[in-house]
C-alpha cells in the first residue's frame, strides 16, 4: 500500500502545479458547497456541471496543444462551430419533415463534421508550419475566414431541430455517468497518452522546449507542428459536435467567450505560454475549478459580466505567479551552483 502511494506521490503529485491546483479544486469546492449548500451542493448541480464541462475542457485541450509548441490556436471555437453547422445541416437536410434520422446517416454528418475540422486544422498548419506565419497573427485570421465563412452559408442563422438520437449523446448517460464526461475522459486519456508516451509527443515538448534542436531531429519541428494544429482541429470538431447534440442546435457565432475561457483554463492548468510544459490532468481540474466558479456564481445570483471579469483576473494573477515563481526557482539555481 505505501509503495502504491510512493508511486502516486512521485508521479502526478510530483509536478507542484498539480499539487497547487488540486488544493485549490478541493479549496472552492468546500468554500462554494459552505456559501451556498442549498444550490451548489446538489446532485442536480453536479450532474450539470458533468454536462458542461467536457465541452470546454475539449477546447482547452485542443489549445494546449498549440501552447505546447509555443504557439496558440485561436481559431478553435470557429473550427467547432463549423464543424457543428456542417454535421447539422447534413442531418437536417436528409430528416425533412421528420423527426428521425436513420443512424448511418448521422455517423456520416459527424464524419463529415470531423474532416471540416481536420480541414481547417490543415489550413493552421500549412499558414504555421510551412510559411512560418506567427501562430497568433495566422490563426487570428482563420478564426475570422472560418466566422466569416460560416455566418456567410447560413446567413447568421442557426441550424436546430436535430435528431433525437444525435441529442442522446450529449444528454444521455452511460451507467449513469453524462455520456459527454465519458467521451471527455477518453479524449483526456487518448491525449495524455499521446504527448507522454509516442515520439510525436515527445517531439512537441522539445518544440516547445527547443525548437532549434528540434529541427534536427527525425521527425524535424515543421512535421511536429503540422500535426499538432491537425489534432487540435480534429479535437475543436469533437467539441463542437457535443456542443451541437448538448443543446439541439448549431450557431455560427455559438461560445464567443470561450477562447477567453480556453486561455485562462489552459494557463491556470499549468501549461507554460512560452512551450515545453503541461499535463492534461491540470487542464481538467482547471476548467472544474472554472465551471465550479461559474456556478457558484450562478447560485449566489452575481453578475455573469462579473464571471468575465474574474476570468480575466485569475489570467492576470497566474501569469504574474508564474513569472515570480520562475524567477524564484532561477535566482535558487544560480545560487545554488555558485556555492558548489
């Protein structure tokens, strides 16, 4: 048993981010369920919250990936929505009048969804990885050619009424778990395994890292990064078609705030702006601790502009902690080497 718990404390509580970040999960979650038990500390509150968390955790980890590199993917949220306007259309268009659709139709509508998003993950990764425009100059252009494109075919409008079936997955359970926190956890898993135990994941933390020695590698730091916005969209297009089953619609201009929440979710995780750190494990209980906040808010009935404006802050307030915290652990190795 203690030999179990040895190798639990060198592994995951061994990153002392993690260990920060789990206090402060389990910190709100006691201070909310005190200040309001009546709201917050409910099961009909947690099973909400299981509903609503998996779709921004699947964002966030789309970004980190990026951030992994040193980059960022903000056209995130417009690969999602696309890729929900272009499953749902197909499933609209082929049910008509009626209410249901046949099941082999609506693989095909996700299919079809997911090549949208690895499609537009390509466009990252030829502007990034081929012509070395900056991550941020070149997917803040695809964010508005894909918006603009989307607001565009569907003139604004949302596309809604989807089948019954397609609605089960992201509302329905699996032995009673939300089938949306089922589906986050094995994208959780998937990635995890991904960037911790293949060539390609090792290869996007030297990246981040290095991206000098990286570009005499096998693989070579341009492949590494092709891949890793190719991922992220195919990820954005997963979370986009939960979104769209969630709530029975699809819009162009659905979840505006959410690159916002994306950032500070992805950063209070843990993973470093500048590349070559961060863990999956610390970009799920970040957005726990986030949805946590956004329902105690709600339960205590603030403002949600005061959500925003706390998003902002904890943004603010990690990336000033982190630069100390840096600073600290270089002014240590400094004078811990000129002792020796």
């Amino acid at each position: 048993m203690n030999e179990r718990f040895s190798k639990f404390n060198t592994g995951l509580l061994a990153d002392r981010k993690i260990t920060q970040l789990m206090i402060f999960t389990a910190l709100t979650f006691f201070i909310l369920s005190y200040v309001s038990k009546d709201i917050f500390f409910t099961s009909a509150n947690f099973i909400s919250m299981s509903y609503q968390i998996p779709e921004i955790a699947i964002l966030s980890i789309a970004l980190m990936l990026s951030m992994l590199t040193g980059g960022i993917d903000l056209s995130i949220v417009s690969i999602s929505n696309a890729a929900a306007l272009v499953a749902s259309w197909v499933m609209t268009t082929k049910m008509g009048d009626s209410e249901n659709l046949s099941n082999k139709w609506i693989i095909i509508a996700c299919v079809l969804g997911t090549v949208v998003g690895v499609l537009a993950g390509a466009v990252n990764s030829i502007l990034i990885a081929r012509l070395n425009v900056t991550p941020i100059l070149a997917t803040l252009a695809t964010m508005t050619l894909f918006n603009g494109i989307a607001i565009g075919m569907t003139n604004g409008e949302s596309v809604s009424g989807l089948p019954e079936q397609f609605m089960r997955v992201g509302n329905g359970t699996f032995f009673g778990i939300p089938t949306p926190f089922v589906l986050m956890i094995f994208i959780a898993i998937a990635v995890g395994f991904l960037i911790n135990r293949t060539t390609l994941g090792l290869k996007v933390f030297l990246v981040g890292t290095n991206r000098k020695a990286a570009q005499y590698s096998v693989m070579g730091d341009r492949k590494v990064i092709a891949w890793v916005y190719l991922i992220s969209g195919l990820l954005s297009s997963l979370a986009g078609l939960i979104i769209a089953s969630r709530t029975s619609a699809a819009s162009p201009d659905f979840g505006s705030s959410y690159i916002l929440l994306a950032i500070v979710i992805v950063v209070l995780g843990g993973v470093n702006p500048n590349g070559g750190f961060g863990t999956v494990t610390g970009v799920i209980l970040a957005t726990a601790v986030l949805q946590m906040v956004a329902s105690g808010f709600n339960a205590l009935r603030y403002s949600q502009f005061f959500y925003l404006a706390a998003q902002g802050g904890v943004l603010i307030f990690v990336m000033i902690l982190n630069v100390v915290l840096e600073r600290r652990r270089v002014n240590r190795s400094i004078a811990k080497s000129l002792r020796s």
